[in-house]
C-alpha cells in the first residue's frame, strides 16, 4: 500500500529453509513466527513455563537413526501436524512405530522441546564431532523414512 508499484509485482511463494537462512547471511531481516498451536504443544511438555520463546521445535533420542554409515537426528516443526481437521502426530506417530518396533510403550517416551533459533546457533558454533551435525528438519507431515530418503538420494 505505501508503494503501489513495488506491491503489484510482490509475490508470496515457498521457499526451503536453507534459502531463509540464506537471507541473512546476506542482511535481510526477518524473523520466524510460530505457531500458536505448536507453542502449546511445548509448554504442555515444559510443564511450569507460562511462555515459550521462538519457535518450538521437538525431538527424541530414540528417533535417531543410522543410514548409509551416516547418523540422522530429526528435529520436528509440529508436535501435532493438523491437515483437513484430521490430525497427524508428527514426533508422536514416529514414536509409536519406534515403540512397535522395539515393543516399548510410546507413552513412556520422552519428546524434548527447544528453540528453533537456539538450534541454529548451536549449528553455526559447530565443531567437529559435537553432535550438532546429524541434525535433519523433518518438514511438517513427512515421515522420517521419508524424508531421508529423498535427501540421501
């Protein structure tokens, strides 16, 4: 509205988060805005905090995997990933098929919530051998399986 000419060729358009990352290496502002479900999610399971700073993120130890001599830790966007009212537990439904396999009870499975920019700025002070390397973002309704597989492949 404050530059009409610029506004009409504005476009919304997906891009990975690699590419966001990218923008500020090269000085654009912006900030990550979480969702307010996922918020809940997380101070649900950091029982006592009444808020949540950054964008919640969710992990579990016994969702790393090894593929092809490398180790693959997910890091999941949503707790509960909802698409058409019907709801899809991202790190829960990966939880339960860990639990199967290994004949443990996924209720007794332990999900750690952080931040999303506390893990990019582990990532970035990575040295070698410190465990912030493995890390794979798991995209909201993807399995772990799968997304491996295409970014392996």
């Amino acid at each position: 509205m404050r530059q009409p000419v610029v506004g009409r060729g504005a476009k919304v358009v997906p891009i990975t988060l690699d590419q966001v990352y990218m923008l500020k290496a090269e000085g654009i502002a912006f900030r990550f805005l979480p969702d307010p479900l996922q918020i809940k999610n997380a101070l649900e399971l950091k029982s006592g905090l009444t808020a949540f700073d950054g964008v919640p993120v969710f992990q579990s130890d016994l969702l790393v995997v090894k593929k092809q001599k490398k180790r693959y830790c997910p890091i999941y966007f949503q707790k509960v990933f909802t698409i058409f009212s019907l709801a899809q537990e991202d790190i829960e439904r990966e939880l339960t098929k860990a639990s199967k396999t290994s004949r443990g009870s996924a209720l007794s499975k332990q999900i750690m919530v952080g931040s999303l920019e506390d893990v990019l700025k582990k990532m970035e002070m990575n040295e070698r051998n410190s465990g912030w390397d493995d890390l794979i973002f798991i995209p909201p309704g993807k399995s772990l399986n799968q997304h491996i597989n295409e970014v392996s492949a």
